[in-house]
C-alpha cells in the first residue's frame, strides 16, 4: 500500500480523465518491477503506462494497473474499490505529491 491523504494529492483536476492518468502513472510509478502469477508460467507487471500514438497522430496513454481484491466483494454491496488490497508498500515517489 502506498499511503497518501487528501492533502498530499493535487489540487486542479477538472476531468475524471486527469484524475485517472495522475493514478494510473502514479501507481506504475510505485509498482515498476512488481509481477503476479497469470498461469502456472507467467507472470505479467501490477502496473504498466506507455503512450501510444494511433494512426491519424493523436497520443494516448494506455495504463494497466491489476489491483488484488479482498473475495468480500463477491457477496458485498461496498463500491468494488474499497474492497481493493494493497500490493506492497512503497512510498509515493517525488513529483506526485501536492
């Protein structure tokens, strides 16, 4: 788990979308080499970002994030991200912080 509270996270996000690439790259910030098992052979990153530019020259950011749910969320009525559990702890790097 990275901790944070409301203070340490940015003020001036006007979109839902702002707010999603400040997690996203913030989590892949904090998660760079941590892996889960996909099958018995594989493994694939907790958290990943890259831009990716289409066809017609527009920028994205794609983000990936795998985040472990308490099995309380299969019978439980609570919004699925306060069933969410932490991966590590690791603090939140320089930068991402008001």
């Amino acid at each position: 788990m990275t901790a944070l509270t409301n203070a340490e996270i940015p003020v001036g996000f006007t979109t839902l979308d702002q707010l999603i690439a400040y997690c996203g790259v913030a989590y892949a910030s904090v998660q760079p080499k941590l892996t889960y098992m996909v099958s018995e052979t594989a493994r694939e990153k907790v958290a990943d970002r890259a831009i990716v530019r289409t066809y017609d020259g527009r920028d994205f950011l794609v983000i990936r994030a795998a985040i472990p749910l308490n099995s309380d969320y299969l019978t439980g009525s609570n919004p699925i991200w306060t069933y969410a559990e932490e991966n590590a702890v690791v603090p939140l790097p320089a930068g991402f912080t008001a």
